[in-house]
C-alpha cells in the first residue's frame, strides 16, 4: 500500500502523461473540483437513503484527486499546506476558546476570531511561521 506522498507522486505522473487530454491549469482544476464537491454532496443524501458508503468514498476520492492535482499544478507539497494550515488554526481556534463553556458555538467561533484580530491575525502569524521554518532549517 503506498503511502500519501507516493499517491501524491502518482497523481503527478498520471497528470503529467494525460497532459494532452487532461486540462490542468489552476482554474480548470478549480472548477473540476467544485463539480466532484458537488457530486459527493449529491452521494451523500443518496446514501442517506440507501445506506451505502462506498458510491461517497468513490466521490470524495475525485475530489481528493483534484485537489492533489491543484497542489502539483501550483507547485504545493500537500503535506506541508496541511501541517501549516493546521498550525493556523489551531492557533486561530485554540481550545480554550472553542470550548463553548456557556456560549453557543457561533459565539466561540466569534471570540476566537476576535483574540485572533487582537493577536495580529494571519499576517502576525505567517510572519512566525515563516521564522519557525528559517529556524527549523537552521537558516538563521
Ligand atoms: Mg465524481
């Protein structure tokens, strides 16, 4: 069983030898991918009917494929957007302040996105990010 970076690999070479019937810029891909979110929207409410979860799984693997796509296409390694994204939001939406402790889960979010202003937001944190990975590979 290969592991997500060798399926990553694959989805690249597959895309890479597909060139000439495959249309791969960002916004073709974008648009494909809206369409598979769509059709794994439209497996899920068949499913809630029917019972069966591998017509969805079907579907959430094209929307996989096109976001891996989106990712060779722009030059992303996957795992590092994820790694960082998660970073940021957990940053962003800190437990503390996601435990809703009385408050309705719309007014967690809300103060969470307030401490996150306060703190500077998204430039304040890619800003440290940035130094965190200059740090972690000792470029400083
Ligand atoms: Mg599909």
């Amino acid at each position: 069983m290969p592991d997500f970076r060798e399926v990553y690999e694959q989805v690249g070479k597959m895309a890479e030898t597909r060139r000439d019937v495959w249309q791969d810029d960002a916004f073709s891909l974008a648009q494909a991918l809206m369409g598979e979110v769509q059709e794994l929207q439209d497996q899920l409410q068949e499913s809630a009917v029917t019972g069966e979860a591998m017509p969805v799984g079907l579907e959430l693997a094209d929307v996989l494929n096109y976001a891996l796509r989106l990712c060779h296409c722009m030059g992303f390694d996957p795992v590092d957007l994820l790694v960082m994204k998660n970073d940021r939001n957990s940053r962003k939406f800190p437990d503390f302040l996601m435990s809703k402790n009385g408050r309705t889960p719309q007014e967690a979010i809300t103060a969470a996105k307030k401490s996150w202003k306060a703190m500077g937001g998204d430039i304040a944190w890619s800003h440290a990010y940035t130094e965190h990975l200059v740090h972690e590979a000792g470029e400083d």
